[in-house]
C-alpha cells in the first residue's frame, strides 16, 4: 500500500506542478507528501523530482517513470471499472479534439458509431491542426500524432504512424525515381508549412534519423491541398500513411525512397491526469483503441 501510496504521489505532483497544490488535493500537509517521494527515490535508489523552494521539474528518469506510473494508474483504473460498475451506463457530454484531416477521416466515423453505441452520451468534436490546451479549454480528450511532450497529460499509444514520400506515376516518369535523400535537391517537394516555414523530412541513412531540407515551388500549411497537389503530378510530398494508403492501392500514387523510411511515430489519445476518469471517457478510450487495433482497419479506411 506504502508503494502505491508514493507512486500515485509522484503522479499527482506532476500533474500539479507543486508539493504544495498536490496536498490540498490530498487532504494532508505538504510535508506529508515531500516525506512520500523521498521515500520513493531511497527506495528506487535515483532522483525523480529537481525541487527548489520556487520550482518543480522531473529529472529524465523522472520522466520515464512518470510515464509507466500514469499508464498503470489509468489501467487500474479501468480495471475497477469493469468489475464494479456493471451495468451503469455511460451518460453525460464528451468533448473530444483531433487534427483535422485525420480527423474528419478516422474520428468523426467512430464519434458516430460511438453516440449510436451510447445514446445517454452527446459528443462535441473539435477539428483543429493547433494543439488545443485540454485543462483550459475543457476537452477530456484529444487525439495527437507524434512526440508528447506535456507529462502533465497522459498517452494511450493507439497506433503507429508511418510517413511515406510519394508521387503519381506521370511525375515520375517525367522527372525520374530519386534513389538517395540527397537527389531530392533535384526534385519539386511539396513542402508543409510550419509557421510560415517549411520543415524537414526524416530519413535513416547509416542507421541514423536524419533531417533533409527540401525545396520546391509549393508549400502549404494544409495536409489535404498537398495531397491534392501531389495527385495533379506537382511533386514528390512526404505524408502519413492513413492519409496515401488508398491512393497507393488504386495505383493513383506510388512509393519512393522505402529504402530510407524513418521510424514510425505514433497516434495516441491523451487526457488529463485525472483521479477518477468519467465513464464515456473511458469506454470512448477502449473503444478508439480496440478499432484502430482491429486487423485490416487501416486498409479499409484510407
């Protein structure tokens, strides 16, 4: 009990910023809590959290740790569920938030198949390419493609994400196939602005992920008008797999530069570090995973 007493803690710390913050939302003194995580590094035998009398940061096993712990307290959490709440019914409104061309794809359709699921539950979806302040802005739950800085909010790892540079047949035919990163230099990218500047594509090259500037005549701050330019034999663009894969199985795009492909990313649903998640939240988290995880899915619906 002492060890799941001092792990849960560290988890509220974290989401908390401070010793100070998580006390009050544990009903003890702050001293309370300080005497719990140190018992928890003596017992791990390294340093979790940097404190100071004004500041609060987690070391980089700190970091690691925290992630696993979150995970842990989530499936504890779930797990009490499905034995205790039987058959208490989902009820009450859902706020949900996605990119948006992944997400008119891959999450409004299950946001439907879920409401009909669990017709006590209403859904607001949000479709935006910012990242949306989940604490500030009242969402329990977004949908986010890539690295996850914030350990104040938690992962669920729902899929990978895997980036392919692709072309139409026609282009290729009158520009050439590169084989190397390096003979990009010699081709139109289509590039995706970032703040008004282009960014880089990955590739391993010696077994090391690089970043490769390309060039071109188009950029665009927009995932679906590249994959529009990229269709018309404008060039050569570096997109996900969920957003290609139909186009490469009708012959309409074709890969290139598979040799060289970067590790995949991934697709994760987050939240907040909560206690106690509502019930719709966390039959919507098993429900997006286990569909996502279903065999064929991605090949039916890109």
């Amino acid at each position: 009990m002492d060890h799941f007493k001092q792990i849960s803690t560290l988890v509220n710390v974290a989401a908390k910023g401070s010793l100070s913050a998580a006390a009050r939302e544990e009903g003890v003194a702050p001293a309370v809590i300080s005497r719990r995580l140190d018992a928890l590094e003596e017992r791990l035998g390294v340093k979790l959290l940097l404190r100071t009398t004004r500041t609060l940061s987690l070391t980089h096993e700190g970091s690691a740790f925290l992630e696993d712990c979150q995970r842990i307290l989530n499936d504890l959490a779930n797990a009490e569920a499905s034995v205790s709440l039987g058959g208490v019914k989902a009820s009450g409104h859902l706020r949900i938030t996605a990119p948006g061309g992944f997400g008119r794809v891959h999450v409004a359709p299950l946001v439907l198949e879920f409401v009909r699921a669990h017709p006590d539950v209403t859904v607001s979806l949000d479709l935006s390419d910012r990242v949306v302040d989940l604490l500030n802005e009242n969402m329990d739950c977004a949908i986010r493609i890539g690295v996850l800085p914030d350990s104040s909010l938690v992962g669920l790892k729902l899929a990978d994400n895997q980036r392919l540079v692709v072309a139409t047949p026609a282009y290729l035919r009158r520009h050439g196939t590169p084989s190397h990163p390096d003979d990009l230099q010699a081709h139109q990218c289509l590039n995706l602005a970032t703040s008004g500047a282009p960014g880089g594509w990955l590739f391993t090259v010696d077994g090391h992920t690089t970043t490769h500037r390309v060039g071109g005549a188009l950029s665009c701050n927009d995932g679906s008008t590249l994959l529009d330019w990229v269709l018309q034999d404008a060039g050569l663009a570096w997109r996900s797999r969920w957003e290609v894969q139909s186009h490469i199985q009708a012959g309409r795009l074709v890969t290139v530069l598979d040799a060289y492909m970067a590790p995949p990313t991934a697709i994760y649903a987050v939240f907040p570090q909560r206690r106690h998640l509502p019930l719709r939240v966390r039959l919507w988290l098993d429900f997006i995973k286990n569909r996502f995880g279903q065999n064929g899915y991605w090949d039916a619906k890109t």
